[in-house]
C-alpha cells in the first residue's frame, strides 16, 4: 500500500452563453471578445457610481446545472464581494457568492463512483492581459461575462478521475445547452487542488480534510493555466509525483498556485496561495439579495433532458452497445441523438425486408448485440474519420440518419462487403445519395453467384500451382493470396467467406 495518497478537489469554471453580460446590458459571447475592449461599457469598466444589475437568465442556468448535478438550491441567496487587487479587474473586487451559494450539496457518478459537489455559484468574469515583449495591456471584453464555477469535494483520487469527472461535466454543460465549455478558448477553465497525504492519518468529512491525532496536514497546491483535458491529465500527475518525491526527501512544501507549463510538461510555482479569508468577503450592497421560489425550481426540472450519465447506461442496457463505446457515442448530444435515430430506422427497415423474420422486439433480442456491433464500429472507426478530416459537425453532415440505417442493413444482410461498403460511405458522406442508390448505379452489390465463383477460383488456382504447393504444405499465408486474386478478378464485389469456402473446399 501506497504510503502517501492523493487528495484532489476541483474548482471548474464555465461561462454561460447569455445573450448579456452578468450585471449590464452589454452583449455577451466569445466572438464578440475577439476585439479587446470593444464590447464594453462604465459598468465593465466600473466607473464610479455605474449600478449593477441581476441577468436572471444566468440565475435560472445556475439553478438548472446544481438540479443536473443534485444539488439543493437555495431557497434565499445573495451575492458578495471578493476583494483582491489584480490589473484585469478594474473594482478592485469581484462580484461572486460566498457563503450563501444558488446551489451546494450534490453529487455525480464517475465511473460508478459518487463524487461530492461543494457547491455550484455565481459570479462575473474578470478582464484579461495581452503579453507584450516590454508591456501588459487590459482587454475588458470578456469582463462581465456570467461564470458558474462547481467546486467539488476533495474525494478524487487520481488524474484519469479528474480528467472524468471534468469530461463528464462538460457534457452536462453541452446537454443543457447553456455553455460551449471550450477548453481551448477559456470557455471552461478546470483548476485543480492536490495535495498528497499519509495513508491512515485523515479523513474526508464532506468538503474538508481532517487530521487525525496528532497528524499535520500537508499543505496543497492549485494547478492553474491548463487548456485542454490531456494537460489536465499530465498536470496532476506531474504533481503527484512532485509532491511525493519532496515528502519522502523530507523537503518542505507550501501552499501555494502553480501553472503548468505544457512544453516542459511540469508545473512551476506562481504565487502563495490566497484563502478565503484573504479576500475580505463581504455581501455586495447594490444588488438585493434572492429568494427563489418553489415554482422556479419545479418549472427548471421540467426542462432537464435526458443527462450524459444517464444516456450512457440506457445506451448500454437497451441497445446492447460496449461500455467504452456508449461513452464516445453519447459525448456530444448530437451524436447520440444520430445513433438513436439510427437503430430505430434500422429496425424499421429489418422489418421491411424479406430476409428478416420476426417483430422489432423478437429481431433485437435475437440479433441487437451483432447489430449495435455493426452501428457502432461504422460510426466510429469509419464515419468519424471524414467528419474530423472535413471538420464537419455530425449534424452537419449531408448523411441523414435513415441513411445509414439503410447502409447498416445493407452489411447486415451481406448485400455489399467491407471494401464495398468504405467505398459506399465515402460517396454518401460526399453527395448524401442513399446508399442503395450508389450500389445499384455503381454495380456495387456483391457476388454470391456460386457457380461464377467457383470458376473463377478454378482459374486462379490453375495459375498460382505454386502458390498452391505453397498452401498445401502448410503456408496459410498463401490462401490469403489467393483470396486476393478472387476479389481481385471480382472488382472487390465477392463474399470473402464464400471466396474462403470455396478455396478451402477446392484445396482440400
């Protein structure tokens, strides 16, 4: 057993696409942002004397993502002033939540592990500095803008589990449809609190550690400055073992922030870090204090769709579907909503066909595992490729769900073989033509016809005598040869396992 573990809380940032900012009427979006200090006005700027105002949506999006997350919601709240002194905030303050949040106490499953969420609040988003080689200059574009920030309890135990945890929140986001949470562009920014602990020595009360006896905590560091889910990944591990290596060398550690250098991939110390008591809260006297009411919070649960967390088990116990593939499937809401309309246009169009015997509920009890099978490894591996070569969104794409249902049944009845089938896909995704369609104009469908197989077997094998020899002595490699020179002569249309019989038989 390991003598020291990780103690590992997250702190997860994300601004919500409002269509104004928090506490003025000023536009709100990343790509008004792109401009430095043109979507501003006194209240961004905090001229003195300018007055806030509550965006009621971003209230009601708060309150939605703590219901998602089972969180409580307050029944009264209010906002705060969180006083530190930085050039990209122009008040010398922040206006966030403290001690009365809109959400707390709630909890998501991670790999089939709870994890406590502290708390889900409010607040505005800060300005931002542009580097120059002998200057820093402040672009409040981005001041403003409505931030959640979820903070989680300090119950997570590894890099991969917060690399989870934070995917599986940025799903929920997307779900909800009240944030883009890109990592890349700042639209979501994961922070997260490590500090390494001697097995046996403490315990997880809630959201605290505590000691026990007479054991000293050791103190934590908060990783910032991450842009993508593999940084994250690579940051907290560099930290575990950083933390480790300087407990058992008897080196002493501080408290402190720490970016993460993704070129060095290493973290580097940027300050001491502040606690709460450093920012002099105090509640924010111009804007009144909340009180939300039961009818607000039945109305917002009415809304919740179906969650990622959710859709994963119900992907995996109703349609048969690989765990690991359920998770790529149900990531974007999109694509699970394509792979859903998929199988149920699948089965409509089994029914439809005279090959197929049986209900909807009789042919996938019989054959939903070898059908999802099918679903998922053409999506996956074959339809993923051109929309990411392209850079196409699935809904985007010019292949319409009933589509490919007809492309599945089209493999699932043999009627055109792998090599076919890649050459069918491509075309579809290009013109968005039915697949059935391009077989018939392109004479793709493939050659079962026995007797014309047989033939030209014949006559391959009367020309390969050494390739023959080879096969009969042994060499398996040489069927496959053989096979080659089948699908070769057929133009790729024949079945590979009738071309394998047939050989089999032939060479026996």
């Amino acid at each position: 057993m390991a003598k020291y573990i990780p103690v590992i809380g997250m702190e997860i940032h994300a601004e919500l696409k409002t269509q104004t900012k928090m506490f003025c009427t000023c536009q709100n979006g990343y790509e008004l942002q792109k401009e430095p200090n043109q979507n501003i006005c006194p209240i961004c700027m905090s001229h003195p004397g300018m007055l806030p105002t509550i965006n009621k949506q971003a209230i009601k999006w708060t309150i939605l993502v703590g219901l998602a997350l089972n969180c409580k919601i307050a029944k009264q709240t209010k906002f705060d002033r969180k006083n530190y002194f930085y050039p990209d905030l122009p008040k010398g303050y922040q206006i966030s939540q403290y001690d009365q949040p809109l959400t707390y106490s709630g909890k998501l499953e991670i790999n089939g592990k709870e994890v406590g969420i502290t708390r889900v609040h409010l607040e505005e988003d800060t300005g931002k500095l542009a580097h120059g080689a002998n200057s820093s200059l402040v672009d409040l574009s981005r001041a403003g803008t409505p931030l959640i920030e979820l903070v989680t309890d300090p119950v997570i135990e590894s890099a991969s589990e917060a690399k989870d945890f934070c995917q599986m929140y940025q799903q929920i986001l997307r779900y909800l449809e009240i944030s883009d949470a890109d990592m890349e562009k700042g639209q979501m920014r994961c922070e997260a609190n490590i500090s390494m602990q001697e097995a046996g020595k403490f315990v997880i009360d809630g959201s605290e550690v505590k000691p026990l006896l007479d054991y000293n905590l050791n103190p934590k560091s908060e990783l910032k400055n991450i842009n993508s889910f593999k940084a994250m990944e690579r940051a907290v591990e560099y930290e575990i073992k950083r933390q480790t290596k300087a407990l058992e060398n008897n080196e002493p550690l501080v408290q402190e922030t720490r970016g993460w250098d993704d070129d060095k991939q290493k973290t580097f110390s940027q300050r001491v870090k502040e606690t709460a008591a450093d920012y002099r809260y105090f509640p924010e006297p111009d804007l009144p204090p909340l009180n939300i009411s039961d009818e607000l919070i039945t109305e917002l649960t009415g809304t919740l769709p179906e969650l990622p967390h959710q859709k994963l088990k119900r992907f995996v116990s109703q349609f048969n579907l690989k765990l690991e593939d359920a998770k790529i499937l149900i990531s974007d809401k999109d694509l699970a909503s394509f792979t859903e309309q998929v199988i149920s246009e699948l089965i409509g169009w089994l029914i439809s066909l005279p090959e197929t015997d049986g209900t909807e509920e009789e042919i996938w009890a019989r054959e939903g595992k070898k059908l999802s099978k099918i679903i998922s490894n053409w999506l996956i591996s074959r339809l993923f490729k051109h929309l990411n070569d392209e850079k196409t969104a699935i809904k985007d794409s010019k292949i319409t769900p009933e589509n490919f249902a007809e492309f599945i049944t089209l493999i699932y009845h043999s009627k055109i073989n792998n090599l076919t089938a890649q050459k069918v896909l491509e075309q579809m995704f290009k013109t968005g033509d039915s697949p059935m369609e391009i077989v018939s104009q392109g004479g793709l469908e493939q050659v079962d016809d026995q007797d014309k197989l047989e033939k030209i077997i014949e006559v391959i094998i009367s020309n390969n005598e050494k390739v023959v020899a080879d096969y009969r002595a042994g060499k398996e490699v040489a069927l496959k040869f053989l096979m080659g020179q089948t699908m070769k002569e057929t133009k790729g249309q024949a079945n590979p396992q009738t071309i394998e019989d047939i050989l089999k038989k032939k060479l026996s």
